[in-house]
C-alpha cells in the first residue's frame, strides 16, 4: 500500500462536505429542524425525572433494551422480534447502509430525499438513482415502477423532507409488492400523516419501516429511533451489526416513560395539523409564494428570488427557518417547521410584516 493512503482517505472524506447542521441562532424561535417544540418542556422533565429514579448510569443498560423493545410493541401493536432499536434513526439508516448496500449496489430514491440518507451514499460510495420530484413538488409512482428493475434498494422517506410530500397508500404498497431488493421506508414524519406501513411488514419480507421519538414525541435531543423488519433481518441487526449498548439508560427509561405516555404526543399531533393547515393557507395568500402541501411537521415554500431576504429578515427577527434555495426549477426554497401556535404567529407575523 502506497505511504500517503491515510493522508489521501482523509483528502477524499473530507472533499464529500458532510450533512449540513442548520446555522446555530441562540434563543430563536427555532422552526429549522423539524422538532416538535408543541410537546411541552414540562412533560420533558416529568419522563427525564423518572428516568433518573429508575437508573444506575454505573451500569450498562443490560436488559433495558429489551424492555424498551417490549414497551415499542405494545405501542405498535407488532411483535418484539420485529423491533429493533438506535441512537436516532440517523443510526439505523447507516448501520443499514454500511451493511447492505456498497459500491456494487444501486439505491432507488428521490431528489431530493433525506440529507443525511444521501450523504451516507456518498461516503460509502453508493451510486444513486434519484428521481426528481415534478414542478408541483410531487412524485410520479411509474418513474419508480420503471427504475425498479434498476437498483438494489428502493429508499423513500414517506413523508419526503424538504418536500412534505407521500405517495398515496395504496400505490407505495404496489411500488413495495413489485420490488424484488430491499426497500427501506423512512416514516420519520409517519405519525403527521394519513398512514403507516409497519404492518405491511408482516407480509413483505424485504420491507424495513424505520420510525423516531424525535418528531412526534418531541424527543430529538434523546436521540431514539426503531424501526419494524422481519424476525430474521431484526435478530441480525440487534444481535450482529447493532452495538452491544447502542443507546444510555437514560434513554432508554425516559423512552419507555414517553411511549406509557403516548396519549400527549397523540394530542401535540392533533395540534400541529391544524397549525400546519394555517401555516399554509396563510403563506397562500402572499403573490410572491409558492406554497406545497405537506404531510409533515413542516411546509415548504418557494420564495422565488426574495428567498435570501425573507431569510434574513426572519433570522433579524430572531426567526429560524431553513434556507434550501434551489430544488428542481424553483429556485428559492424555504422550510419552515410548524411549531406551537405562538411560534407560528411570529413566524407568520413577521413574514406579513416584511410583505403585507
Ligand atoms: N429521516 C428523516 C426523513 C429525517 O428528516 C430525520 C431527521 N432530520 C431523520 C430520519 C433522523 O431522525 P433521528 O435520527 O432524530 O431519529
């Protein structure tokens, strides 16, 4: 092996750039990253708290697991042995990803799809067919049909981030039937829309559905995913690929407190739908907008050209939202997350500030 391949990998790491974290604005109103702020603080610290009582962080989490496991299924109403866990779904995909999928497999998604899923391509060198979403920020289901034959892997996140954007459920389980490889479905934001496809796992063999505390329980910063998957490929990954530990005792006592609790992110969800509607029909209003229709925690508008203004300005306001700029035609794309009503109408009061 030639003397300079370490200094070189780092050289071909590094040109990749990695996943871009939104900018770091302290105390703002933060709608950049999707989380869910309707969830109170307060219910924060009654799972933490209880997660302190029951823990002895002097110990591994042996067990626990298992128990946070036991805990996921009675709340998905699906078997133990189909549930696996990670330190966030973030985890799961790579661990996936760096197991299954390699220079010599090509993957089937969207463009644009998940940051992070794409990034990871590109770090292990996965090629990539992305099909684009059309003008009106939607997908065509027979551009997937046609390409399947192509690839190894078929990756959707159903919600799509940034887009918002869910193929109906009855064409994403044919697209799903007719595909041979592995297909993993991203329901990161499944709870904020109409369905779910976990139970399609019980019958779909290939099928992996990965799922998150981080969105609808409000949860990111405990950094917990799952994900539904037959007997066999979740017995491989939790007993070979997965870590021995792969996440704290907090976190996995506070997981099991917040899925008891689940009736209070069943509400938040509630909530955040009727905002995410006012959000949108709101932002409809303005000439200058081009407003999407979503099926997630967030809505995506194209600000056309005043895109970078409409940024500042909010960021001057002590508003966050993420600055996308250029996705297929529209060039000057905005995300916003829906956050509690307060949030909202600062956000929506400022944005009429600047253009009413
Ligand atoms: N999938 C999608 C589509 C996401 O947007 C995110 C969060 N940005 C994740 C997965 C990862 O979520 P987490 O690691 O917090 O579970």
């Amino acid at each position: 092996m030639n003397e300079g391949w370490f200094e070189e990998k780092i050289e071909k790491i590094s040109s990749i750039g990695g996943y871009q974290k939104p900018e770091l604005i302290q105390d703002s109103v933060k709608l950049d990253s999707n989380e869910n702020y309707v969830i109170s603080k307060q219910f924060q610290n009654d799972i933490i708290s209880s997660a302190r009582k029951t823990s002895d962080i002097r110990e591994y989490p042996l067990g626990g697991v298992e128990r946070l496991i036991g805990m996921i299924s009675e709340f998905l109403k699906m078997p133990s042995s189909m549930i696996g866990i990670g330190n966030g779904s973030d985890q799961i995909l790579d661990l996936i990803l760096s197991n299954f999928a390699s220079e010599q497999t090509t993957i089937l998604t969207s463009k644009p799809t998940f940051g992070f899923f794409e990034e990871r391509c590109k770090l292990y060198g996965i090629p990539l067919i992305a099909i684009p979403f059309s003008n009106d920020m939607k997908l065509d289901i027979d551009d997937f049909l046609k390409q399947s034959k192509n690839a190894d892997i078929l990756y959707l996140d159903s919600p799509n981030n940034p887009t918002g954007f869910q193929f109906s459920k009855i064409e994403l389980q044919n697209l799903i039937k007719s595909f041979n490889g592995l297909v993993i479905i991203d329901e990161a934001y499944g709870e904020f829309s109409e369905y779910s496809l976990t139970r399609m796992v019980k019958t779909c063999k290939n099928l992996i559905v990965v799922q998150t505390l981080s969105k609808s329980f409000g949860l990111a910063g405990l950094r917990l995913g799952y994900f539904v998957a037959n007997t066999k490929f979740t017995d491989a990954f939790m007993n070979v690929i997965q870590y021995p530990y792969p996440v704290s005792t907090i976190t996995v006592e506070s997981g099991i407190q917040a899925l008891e609790k689940s009736n209070v992110m069943k509400d938040a969800i509630d909530v955040i739908k009727i905002e995410r509607k006012r959000i949108v029909e709101t932002l409809q209003k303005y000439d200058t907008f081009e407003v999407f229709d979503s099926k997630a925690n967030f809505v995506l508008f194209d600000a056309h050209g005043s895109y970078k203004r409409v940024y500042s300005a909010l960021v001057e306001q002590g508003i966050s939202i993420r600055k996308l700029g250029e996705i297929g035609d529209h060039k000057g794309c905005l995300r916003v997350t829906v956050g509690t009503k307060e949030m909202n109408s600062k956000f929506l009061l400022a944005i009429r500030d600047l253009l009413g």
